[in-house]
C-alpha cells in the first residue's frame, strides 16, 4: 500500500485509504504531484464512483475483463470509490490482470471521484459510473487513447462516449439516449454517464471536481472546460447504462424531472461562471 497526500486542489476531505478489492489485488495508489516518482505508473486508471448500497459496480468489473490490456504500454489500474458505510463493503475481485483498489470517505458523488484520481497513479483517467456496461468497441476505444496519450489531439481534449440504454427500462428511453446525443454534439454538454476519457494534466488544470456544487457537478465541470478551451471529442463507440429509473419512476414523470433539473444547474453554474451563455 502506498500512502499519498490528497492534493488541495480537488480533494476537500481525506480519504480513508486504502482497501484491496479482493486478495489477488494490489494498490498502485499515488497523488499525482509525485507521479514522476512512481515507476510503475499506470497508463490508464479507470475511476468508478459507488453510491451507498450500491451493488451494479460488481457487474460492471466483471465486463471490464475483457479490457485488452495488451494493447498499452503500460499497466490498467482501477479505482473504486466508495462511501463510508457502517455496513461492511461488498467483497470483491478486480479482473484478472488489473490492479484494483478501494478508496472511501463521505457520499458525494465529486468528492468520490476526486479522491478516487487522487489516489490512482494514470496518465489518464476514464470515468465510469457503477451502472455503466461499456461495449468492447468503448473499451478499444479507451485503450488507444491511453496509448497514444501523448500525441497532440490527446492534449486538452475531453472525449465522451454516445449513450444507450439498457433493456431494462421503457422502450422510450431510447428517446433519452437520442437526446442525450444530440445534447453532447449540438450543445458541447455530454454528462458524466458518458464515460469520460482525459489526460490527468487536464483534469488537474480543471482544479478537479467542485465539492461545493452540489448535484450536477459534471454540468459544471464540462461547462468550465469549454471555457478553458478543451475540446470535446467524440468516440466511435457506445456505453450502456441501466434505464432503470424510467421504469420505476415513470418514463414521462422522469423525462421531465431531468430536463427541470438541466435547465436549473444550466443556471446555477451560469451564476457561478458569470455568463450564461458559454
């Protein structure tokens, strides 16, 4: 186990660290302020925030076997950042051939995935929510971007996937899925379920995720990214993800809550940037 200091600059709270996913697993954890020091640095860290109670990360590590960890020139690690919980963590297994390891402090979302890049050792990161199910084509897809990490249209960019749903919701979500595409190619807005692929500078340049934010913390990220200058790259792949919510809560009833909420983080972080239209 290696110990780190968080960095300041996106990480507001200490985690507790860190736990091994399960004993054929080993910790490759680092702060990136001492990167140059770790010789075994990872070429791609896959960070996956899990909500309290939350099982669907299981599932998800179970499709990331099939990662081609050939193609890089160096080692795939991945983080899983839980919340404190008095229960005790689901134990489990990183899949064969990646390192894995198990970060935790309070709930919330941002703060999970600050201290979970806060704690990985990759040149770059690859953000996967625990209901994600990315396809081999997403995976490929990862991978070349991790491999070619340092060539100039790997630079400031920010690259998201097209979104499916999952059968496991309404017929209708697919409407969903459409326009969440439509959103993040017309409107420079793809959301956090879209499995963000980035270089490590980048997202340190960003100053990481805004704790204080609230609900919505990707919205205020992707908006300060633009405003940055980073660019939005689309891959030729999709990621799956459950449509759940539309079957419990209703397909139109939930619709509708998503596009309220849009609208009122839209101008919640307007306010914050001081201009509403960037």
């Amino acid at each position: 186990m290696i110990a780190f200091t968080c960095p300041k600059a996106y990480v507001n709270r200490p985690p507790c660290l860190p736990v091994c996913c399960g004993q054929q697993t080993t910790s490759l954890g680092a702060a990136p302020d001492t990167l140059a020091a770790v010789s075994n640095q990872a070429s791609l860290s896959i960070v996956i925030p899990v909500g309290p109670d939350e099982t669907a990360h299981l599932q998800l590590l179970q499709s990331l076997s099939g990662f081609p960890v050939n193609q890089l020139h160096g080692p795939v690690q991945i983080v899983v950042s839980s919340c404190e919980t008095k229960a005790p963590a689901p134990h489990f297994f990183a899949p064969q051939g990646i390192p894995c390891l198990r970060v935790s402090g309070p709930a919330g979302r941002s703060g999970q995935l600050n201290r979970g890049i806060a704690a990985s050792s990759g040149r770059c990161l690859w953000l996967l929510h625990a209901d994600s199910r990315p396809t081999a084509e997403a995976m490929a897809r990862a991978a070349e971007f991790a491999r070619t990490w340092n060539h100039p249209c790997r630079m400031g960019a920010l690259g998201w996937f097209p979104l499916a749903f999952a059968a496991d919701g309404p017929r209708l979500a697919a409407l969903n899925a459409a326009g969440a595409n439509l959103r993040s190619a017309m409107l420079g807005l793809p959301f956090g379920d879209q499995a963000w692929l980035l270089r490590r500078d980048t997202f340190d340049m960003l100053g990481g995720f805004d704790e204080q934010f609230g609900r919505g913390e990707d919205l205020d990220f992707v908006r300060r990214a633009r405003r940055a200058g980073i660019r939005l790259s689309r891959q030729n792949a999709t990621i799956t993800t459950s449509a759940r919510r539309y079957r419990r809560h209703g397909w139109l009833r939930t619709t509708l809550a998503h596009l309220w909420l849009t609208l009122r983080l839209w101008l919640k972080s307007a306010r914050k940037l001081g201009n509403p239209l960037t």
